[in-house]
C-alpha cells in the first residue's frame, strides 16, 4: 500500500512538471526585439524617395561635365617679326595686324571617368581645325617687287613691305584642367560655371600673299620689262611649322568666352621659285586671341 501511494504522488509530479514547461517558453519570448523586423510602407516610401534622388542627382552631374566638344570663333591680334637678314632697299620690319579671325573645332578627351569630387576633370584637348586670316597693311617706304637681286643667281626681291594677307592652317594637342568650383552650393544653375585652363602644342601652315602697289615700287622705270613681269605676278609664299597655345574660358552651359595668346616660328619660301628664288626667310608670330565658345557633345 506504501509503494502504491508512493508511486501515485511521483506521477502527480511529472505531471505538474510537464503542464508548467510550455508556460514558461511562453513567457520567455521577446516581443520588442522581434517587432523591429517589420517593414512599414514608410520604410518604402522613404528607400524609394532615396534612390530617386541619387538617379536624378546622378543625371544632373552627368549633364554638367556633358559639354566637351567647342567651336571658337576669335578676334586676332597678329604680330610677323622677320629673323633674317635682307638687304637694304628690301628690309623687313615687324608687322602688326590691324584685324584678323580665326576658327577653331576641336574635343576635350577625359582622363578618368568621372570628375574629382564633381570640382576638377582632367583632360587631353585636340583641335583639329584651327584657322586663321590676318591682315596687314603696307608699312611705308619702297619696296623691290621688280627689282632684281645682284648676284651670279638673278631673281627679284620678295616685296614683304607691300600690304599682306595671311592664312593659316593648324592642328594641336595638349593637356587642361576645367574647375566646377560652386558644386557644393544648393544652387543647381550655378553647377554649369566653369573654369577652362589649358596649354596645347602643335604644327601649322601658312600662306602669305601680299598686293602689288605701282606707288611704291623701288624700279621707278615703269616701262622696264622686270616691272611689266612683276606687276601682276604671283606674289605668294608659303612655310610651316612648330605653334604653342596656353590659354583661359569662363564657360556656362553650351556658352562662353576665353583668351588665348598663341606664338610660332615659320620658314616662308615663295611659290615662284624661277622669279623670287628658292632661299627660305624665317619669321616668328605671335597672336592673342579673345574668343566666343559653342560647348557641344557629351
């Protein structure tokens, strides 16, 4: 009878022990901690609102750095200073433009991808089109368009002082930097003012014709047959050479305006070799430029 009672309360435990245990792990959950997994349609609205700012954000920068191609049109301000020697009745003097224009197309090439800190870009400049035509006009005195040169090869002086017209073919490479300097501003207008800086090398061609003037020709014996040859004679040469360019844009957009001063060496030769000879007369130049930019392209 003992054993029986002793086994009865036993039993009455493991049950009471077993109905308390599911209790007790219902109490142990944490509701707070599980409740932050919940997404709510705010969360949404708010990642979607993000990621749509950063696109159009995105598109916005894009567009500022978008505008890489240029075409010039410039104002020139031209200087030809002869490094030769000519005889006396036939000088050369420094001449200075009194107008000139030039045409230039060229593309800005990027470095890396996306700009520094949406402030600077680095890039490689090539003009491939840079033109030019510069006037000067007649620099006083006499010149010798049909007056022959002494010497075991006759040929008749190149008239440099007669009134000219130079045009000028080139082409050019060279490195530049363009600043964004008001990105961080809240102001999105004022993110397309930018600031252009670049030095570009290259070569060049030139022709230089130049216009027969009667009223000073130094043969004054208008009867002579070297006068009658050279009055309406081909009075043309040609040269080419090394330039160099540096030079300043303020830009906004697809506009702006710049400053160049470019310089050169060319070795002028004439056409007419059997009239003016073969001998090649060097000149330095140099130009300023103010110019008007059309920014195109991406």
């Amino acid at each position: 009878m003992k054993k029986t009672w002793i086994t009865f309360i036993a039993c009455l435990a493991a049950l009471s022990a077993f109905a308390q245990e599911p209790q007790d792990k219902q109490v142990s959950i944490d509701w707070k901690e599980d409740s932050t997994d919940v997404t709510t349609i705010n969360d949404i609205i708010n990642v979607q609102q993000e990621v749509s700012n950063r696109t159009s954000t995105g598109k916005h920068f894009v567009d500022v750095w978008s505008h890489r191609s240029y075409i010039n049109f410039a104002y020139n301000s031209a200087s030809l200073d002869p490094k030769f020697s000519a005889p006396s009745d036939n000088s050369a003097a420094k001449y200075k433009s009194d107008w000139g224009f030039s045409f230039q197309y060229g593309r800005s090439y990027r470095l890396h991808k996306t700009p520094i800190a949406n402030v600077a870009q680095f890039c490689i400049d090539y003009t491939g089109i840079d033109l030019n035509v510069n006037h000067f006009k007649q620099d006083g005195g006499y010149n010798s368009a049909s007056k022959i040169q002494d010497g075991d090869d006759s040929y008749y002086y190149t008239p440099w002082n007669l009134e000219k017209y130079e045009f000028n073919y080139g082409m050019t490479l060279g490195p530049s930097v363009t600043f964004a300097p008001f990105t961080y501003l809240d102001i999105p207008e004022l993110h397309y003012l930018k600031l252009h800086l670049y030095y570009h090398i290259g070569y060049h061609a030139s022709v230089l014709s130049m216009k027969s003037d009667e009223d000073v020709d130094a043969n004054t014996n208008h009867s002579s047959e070297g006068y009658r040859m050279m009055k309406d004679n081909l009075k043309l040469d040609w040269g080419h050479g090394l330039m160099q360019s540096f030079g300043v844009s303020l830009s906004w957009k697809f506009i702006g305006i710049g400053y160049e001063h470019r310089w050169r060496s060319v070795k002028y030769k004439a056409f007419t070799t059997t009239d003016f000879g073969s001998d090649s007369y060097k000149f330095n130049g140099a130009t300023n430029r103010i110019y008007l930019s059309i920014r195109l392209g991406r």
